[in-house]
C-alpha cells in the first residue's frame, strides 16, 4: 500500500498477528512511520499494543522506502 505518512488511524486497523508493508516517498517518512509504529503502545486508543517496524532498502530508481509493520500484541 502506497502512502504518504502513517497515521494512528491506519495503526488502529491492525488485528494480532496482522502484518502490512507501506510505501513512502523517502526514508525521513519511513523512520517516521516506523517510529510512530513503536510509539503506538503509548497512545490512548492503542494502549499496550505491540508493533514491530522493518524499514527495506531504497526501491531501484526512487526515494521510495518500504516498511513492515506488523502487530504483535
């Protein structure tokens, strides 16, 4: 899935075990997401949960970084 920035509203969509990879413009956005992954067990909505967050090597001939995320509690 193809996206600009990962937000709280895409993290609350994940079940256990649930995992995902993004696509964003650079790697600035691809820490970012992965970070805001690994924060989530912080927010209210989310509390407790678990992510794990993977960022991929650039994509041949683009900025473009791939993560995983998957939810592991």
């Amino acid at each position: 899935m193809v996206i600009e920035k990962m937000t709280k509203d895409i993290l609350k969509k994940f079940l256990p075990g649930e995992q995902k990879v993004f696509t964003l413009p650079n790697f600035e956005k691809a820490q970012s997401a992965a970070v805001q992954a690994y924060k989530a067990k912080n927010y209210e909505e989310t509390y407790g949960w678990k992510f794990s967050a993977r960022i991929g090597d650039p994509m041949e001939g683009t900025m473009q970084r791939s993560v995983t995320i998957t939810r592991l509690a």
